[in-house]
C-alpha cells in the first residue's frame, strides 16, 4: 500500500469536509521569568496507533482517532528565563531526571523551529482517580499540558487556547498527546511523507456525549517506548496499518458515527495486542483477561456494549445504552472508575495549582 497516497487522500476528504486546515502562525514573545498554565484531561483511543514512521518528529504510520476522558487530570506550570541555562522538570513535587531527558528533544525542536532562547522551567502535577495504571493514557496529557503552557508563554493566550497549534508540538514529546491537546473527539492526520508542520490533530464532528463508559485500571510494568520500536518488527505489522486506512476511510464517509467508532475500538484492541504478542509483548494480565473473557460472554446477547484498550491492562467498556453499561459493571466484580463527558476538575483545582507553581518559581528564582 502507498502510505502516502492513502493519507493524503483522508487528508484531502477532511479538507473537504472543512475539518482540517492549515495551521494559523502566531509570534513568539517571550518575556523573562513570565509563568503560564496548561492543563490536559488524558484520551482514550478509538482507532490506535504504535510504532513511528519518523521517530524524530513522531510522524507515526497511521492517523489515529480518540477522546478525552476525565480519569486524572494534568496541570503544567511553565517559566521562562532569558538566560541559556539549565532546563528543569518537577513531577508532582519532585526533580523528574528522567522527564527532562524525554523533552530534551522537544525543547530543541521548540527553540530551532522559534528562535527563541533561553531556559524553560516546568512543574508538573497529576490529579489521579487511580493509584499506579498502566494503558490510562495519562503520559498524552502530560505532553498536553506541558505543550499548551510553553506555547502559551511564548506565543501568548490565543495560541495557547489554539487547540491544533498545541497538538504539533505536543506531538514533539508524545504521539498520543497530538489528541489530548484537541478538547474532545479527534484525528491526529499522520502518515509516512506528511510534512512535519502539517502533522496534528484536529476535531471531529462526532457526538461523543453518547457514550457511557468505564474503566478497569490495572498495572503492568510494561513501558510503551518499548512497544513503538518493537511493534514495527511484526510479520503482521503492515496488514494493520493498512487495514486502518481502509477503516478510516469508511469512518469518515459516514461522518464519524459514534457507534462505529466504538466497534472499532474494539476490534483494533485485538489487533494491537495481536501485533504485540508476535514479538513476545504481552500487556494483559491474569485478571484484564478475566474481565475481558466475562465481558466476551455478556456481549454475546448484548451487542451495543464495547471494550476497548490500549499498551497496558486497564480496559474501557463503553456503550451508548447506559442501562446496559451499568448491568454489566453490576456483574464485573471488578473496581471501576465512572467517566464523565463534563469534567471540571480543572476548575476545582486550578488555583491550589497556580498558588504551588508560582510558589515553586519563586523559590528557584
């Protein structure tokens, strides 16, 4: 299959459809020692994407579908020094060694492509409705949040609440945080051959308030930077990405159908952990596949429920039938978090985070 081809003509249908449109340009105006807050709600992929075409600018190989859940929420506090010196992370209180490392290659992106100079600083805090998950998507709201603050403190607040500026350089530090920066259902529009300025996500017109959904979460100690390097030496790899443009095509010609997304989440979990398993991945844990194995039982009389889930054990059970999502949790026997499509913890949280960043800055400054 030409990748390129395929994903210029989606490309072109969402163009059509006025979907998709060519990045606005904002000018960069730094200001010394100013402090800006972003925050993110994490996703929940429809139509996944593994594995990186350009692993420098995170092109992956597929455009990809999700939404945002409200799960745990990420704030990220943002300060600027003029001077070029030493960039610094902190994670919910603490130096993140291993954070700065994986924006090392952002910032340089960031500042090459802005010209602008200078040292950033970030404090980073995570709002959990869970202890420690893994497949909870939580690291595309960090690359979110942490986008959306450095963009608002160079460009300024009107690129900052620019949902698609955000998402390409939110790209820079994680594929799945392209999505999470778009508030609601979106398409990240990636393939081999995109030029990298024209890669990111942008909204759909999907009714996405339809559905009713839950997750499990669970841990496993499985890191998914392991899995975008191993996945694409599968026998089975190019077989799914191509049948993902097939999919993508007919999700678009029926404008983003909710019910359609939800069966193909589902059927793309079983194809990701499918192409996983071939290299020796397993993301699934004795329980998950418990859960998964009642939940296989229960849709076979009840087909409007789904389930769905990405690297990691934690799954999603969804459906546009409330009653009929409630009486499978009722029989689960699992612990479960309920989503909401009008999260507000954002609100709730917002000046406890601003008071302890600005407190933070002030005490390194």
């Amino acid at each position: 299959m030409d990748y390129k081809f395929e994903g210029d003509s989606i490309r072109k249908k969402l163009t059509d459809a006025g979907i998709y449109r060519p990045l606005d340009n904002y000018e960069p105006e730094p200001e010394d020692n100013k402090i800006s807050v972003g925050y993110s709600y994490p996703i929940k992929a429809f139509e996944k994407f593994l594995g990186y075409y350009d692993s420098y600018y995170n092109i992956a190989y597929n455009p990809s579908i999700s939404f945002n859940t409200d799960f745990s929420l990420i704030f990220s506090a943002c300060m600027y020094n003029r001077n070029n010196g030493k960039d610094t992370v902190m994670l919910d209180g603490k130096p993140a060694d291993k954070y700065i490392e994986r924006y090392r290659k952002p910032l340089e992106f960031f500042r090459k492509n802005t010209g602008v100079n200078g040292s950033f600083s970030f404090y980073i805090k995570r709002y959990r409705k869970y202890s420690d998950a893994k497949g909870m998507s939580e690291s595309s709201a960090v690359a979110s949040a942490v986008s959306r603050s450095i963009i608002k403190n160079v460009f300024g607040e009107n690129a900052g609440k620019d949902d698609s500026y955000v998402s390409r350089y939110a790209r820079m530090v994680s594929g799945s945080g392209t999505r999470a920066a778009v508030n609601g259902p979106s398409i990240w529009v990636s393939y081999p051959g995109i030029n990298e300025n024209e890669s990111y996500a942008v909204k759909i017109p999907a009714d996405v308030t339809k559905i009713n959904y839950a997750i499990f979460p669970a841990n496993i100690d499985y890191q998914t930077t392991s899995a975008h390097t191993e996945v694409i030496k599968s026998p089975f790899y190019e077989s799914w990405i191509s049948e993902k443009y097939r999919r993508i095509n007919e999700i678009i010609s029926r404008n983003f159908n909710v019910e359609d997304l939800m069966e193909r989440a589902i059927e793309d979990m079983f194809s990701l952990n499918s192409v996983l398993m071939s290299r020796g991945n397993i993301v699934q844990t004795p329980e998950s596949l418990g859960l998964l194995k009642k939940f296989l039982e229960f849709r076979k009389k009840n087909k409007r429920i789904f389930i769905t889930g990405d690297t990691g054990p934690s799954l999603m059970v969804m459906s546009s039938d409330k009653k009929l999502l409630d009486e499978f949790l009722e029989i689960s026997g699992g612990n479960y978090l309920i989503g909401s499509h009008h999260p507000d913890a954002h609100i709730k949280h917002a000046n406890e985070f601003r008071k302890e960043s600005e407190e933070y800055f002030s005490s390194i400054t």
